[in-house]
C-alpha cells in the first residue's frame, strides 16, 4: 500500500489496510514524530538531502537529525539506502546505523560497496563484490534516474526478483505534481511541479528541461528560509528575463534579490503577479511560448492549503483558460461524467461536490459507459481532496461498494478497499495501453 506524504493517500487514508505492506513516503515532519517504540521499516531509503524547511528547525542540522531517524529503530536485519552521490550521506553514516547499508548512484560504485548504480543507460547491482547487469533503459533525467534505482533496489531487498520488478516499469504512473506534463498541443507543454517547494527542486526541473528553445519558468511562493542564490544562477542560464512570470510571496522578494545580484536585468522588467489566474490568462493568449513549467521553489501556505491544493488549482486554471483559449477543453473524468449526466459544464462546483453525484450512479451504464466509471471511481477515491473526513468517509465507502460492478474482478470479494480498487485500475490502465499499440 502506497502512501504518507503522497496527495490523497496521506496516513489516515490507508490507516484500515493494516493487511498490506506499506511503503510510505515521509517527510521530515512525519519523522518527528517516531519514537525509540516504534516498529522500524524493513527498508528505508534516504534519497538526498538538501536544505529544506529552515523555518521549522532553524538549521541544517537538526533538520538532518529528523532525516535520521528513519533508520532509528532499525537492526542488523533491516536495510537501509543511502546515495552515494549526495555530500551530506557521511553525516549519516557518522550516526553508525546499524541495519545492512546499500548506495545508489550514477556513477560506478566500488567492488566494497554493495547497491545500484547506473553507467551510461546500464544499471548493475553490486552484492558481495559481484557486479551483475539488471537493465538498460535510455532517455531519463537525473533525479528519475535516482527514482528508479530507489525503487528498484528498495522492492528488491524487500523480496521481488530483478526479472518481475523489470517488466514493471514501462508501467509505473506519473506522480502528480512533480514535474508532470498537464498539457501537450502544437508546439506548446505545460508542466506541473507544484511539488517543488525548494530551490533544488526548481534547479532539478530546470537541468530536465533548460535545453528547450523556448522555456518559460512560473515560480515564486512563501520562504521557508532558504538560499535562492544558486536559483538565480540557474535562472540566468536558461530562462529569457521576458519568460520569468513570478507569483508574489516572500520567498519571490529573495528570489529577486539575487536575480538582481546577477545583473539578470533590469528591476522594472521582473513581472510579478497576484495569483496563479493572472498569470496563466496572460501566458493563454501568447502564440510564442514552448515550454512552461510552474516550479514554484517556495511553501505554498500564503495562498494555498499545500503544495497539492497549489497544483491542483493550477491544473484548474489550465483546463478552464488555456484549453479553452486553445480551441478545445481537457475535463476530469468527474467533470465529463458530470457534463454527460445533467448537460452542461460544471461550473463553481469543486469536485468532492462533484464526487457526491457521481458516484451515486458509478456503475449504471445508462448513466456512465464502463470506461469512464473507472477513470472516476479511481478519482474519486485516491485523487479527491474532501472538506472533512466524514464527508470524505461517505463519499468512499459508497465508491467502493459500486466498485464490485465498475471492475468485475471485484465482484468475488465481500469488502472492497482503496488498494483493490487502485490495483485493478492499475491492471486495466496497463490492458488499456496494450490495446492501444
């Protein structure tokens, strides 16, 4: 079961499935909270660490001291992975922790050191001195190299073989929000990195795509403390000062700081706007633009609930200006269900309002063909953001007694859960896609 720091799969969403493994994503803010009691993960990885959320700690060592205490509680029988590549994986290794250590990088690791690494599109695997070839896969940016290996090395010391965890990852889905593509038309991609709440991880964004032509950047947000200095430097290399569309906050006040400090041009020219609408309505009526990415590099708590309500409020804003402005609209599933059942657009209503009429007809053809209650049933139980968890709880637990007749699979099994329902989603997803080469 997937989850923790993940939009709509946070702790209280899958507290019920106790039955299934987890793998849980945790921020800093999560550890905090693990006590000497608690049960260790089998497998924790640390993948990088960068100076984050300063506002909170004050600096960067009692931020690493909550980073650490992932491998707490864990034993000689536990394993934990570290990258070989980040500066800061020695401050860990100080703290002697005690489960078996494996690395992962993109570069050769030595014979001594047993973990994943890549060399060239290769990736081999290190295990007592002996060095095996597990896949070749071409076309990935750094940080999706480092996801991968993450995730490879981490289900393989779970238990999985090279060979089954190999043919899965043609399969593996975009997470939302991170440097996902939202829009594709003639000449124009518009990526979401609302996830980005650091200026690494607009850094990131910017070596994946800064060879483009035509790169226009959307940043700015709430300061969490942080230094925008090597930003700016970024900035200046691959973005035209004309295509820096900035959202106001504190933290875009020292992002212009230093942008200044670098003779990136001249004060008067730096725009700033007041809200993600303003700026995607100016960015809709443009003809020149290539690529966008919205990276914020910034918190997002002056304007928004988090970094998930921030890109979904942009992905909001795309299908209701810059699709239309396009000539075509991109729906949700929920809201095209919506259009087809009552006729018209689903104005002003947010989609856990959506979800409560939806999901009362899930799986009535007459209502909703097959294919389009799976894209909504998945919605509304892994993608819906709710008001209150009673509402949430409602909503839910209607959705997955329908999900019985939306997926046949299911019919057999007395009480169907979010996971069930996310795996055969998943398993019709991939036949899908089949079907369609």
């Amino acid at each position: 079961m997937l989850g923790g720091n993940i939009p709509g799969k946070g702790f209280f969403t899958i507290l019920e499935n106790k039955e299934w493994p987890f793998v849980l994503e945790l921020s800093s803010f999560e550890l905090e909270f693990l006590k000497r009691s608690a049960k260790p993960p089998k497998v924790a990885v640390i993948m990088n660490l960068y100076n984050d959320h300063l506002n909170r700690y004050g600096n960067f060592n009692k931020y690493l001291e909550q980073k650490a205490k992932i491998f707490l509680n864990q034993t000689k029988n536990d394993y934990l992975i570290l990258n070989a590549d980040n500066e800061y994986t020695k401050e860990f290794l100080e703290k002697k922790p005690k489960p078996k250590i494996y690395y992962l990088s993109l570069k050769k690791l030595p014979a001594n050191k047993s973990g994943l690494y890549f060399i060239g599109n290769k990736i081999y695997f290190n295990n007592d001195s002996q060095k095996k070839l597990v896949h070749e896969i071409k076309n990935l940016a750094s940080h999706q190299k480092y996801n991968l290996l993450a995730a490879l090395l981490g289900a393989h010391l779970y238990g999985k073989p090279w060979k089954e965890l190999i043919k899965k990852i043609k399969s593996l889905p975009q997470p939302s929000f991170r440097q996902e593509l939202v829009f594709k038309g003639k000449n124009l991609e518009i990526i979401n990195d609302s996830a980005s709440t650091s200026p690494d991880a607009t850094i990131a964004a910017l070596e994946r795509f800064g060879g483009k032509d035509e790169l226009t950047l959307i940043t700015g947000g709430a300061d969490k403390c942080l230094d925008f200095s090597g930003l700016a430097k970024k900035i200046k290399t691959c973005v035209k000062p004309e295509n820096l569309l900035l959202l106001e906050g504190n933290a875009t006040l020292k992002l212009i700081n230093e942008l200044n400090k670098n003779n990136y041009c001249k004060p008067k020219d730096i725009r700033i706007f007041n809200s993600l609408n303003a700026i995607l309505t100016g960015v809709a009526k443009e003809s020149h633009w290539g690529t966008v990415i919205f990276s914020p590099a910034a918190a997002s708590f002056e304007k928004f609930k988090n970094e998930f309500d921030r890109g979904r409020q942009f992905n909001k804003i795309i299908n209701r200006v810059f699709n239309q402005e396009h000539g075509k609209i991109k729906r949700s599933p929920l809201e095209n269900a919506y259009l087809k059942i009552h006729e018209k657009e689903s104005e002003g209503l947010e989609d856990w309002e959506i979800a409560k009429q939806i999901v009362e007809v899930l799986d009535d053809p007459n209502w909703i063909d097959p294919d389009l209650a799976k894209e909504c049933l998945y919605s509304i139980v892994h993608e819906i953001s709710y008001p209150d968890e009673e509402t949430k709880k409602s909503v839910i637990l209607m959705a997955e007694e329908k999900a019985r007749n939306v997926f046949p699979e299911l019919s057999e099994i007395d009480e169907v859960h979010m996971d069930q329902i996310e795996y055969a989603y998943n398993k019709w997803r991939q036949e899908k896609q089949a079907q369609n080469k």
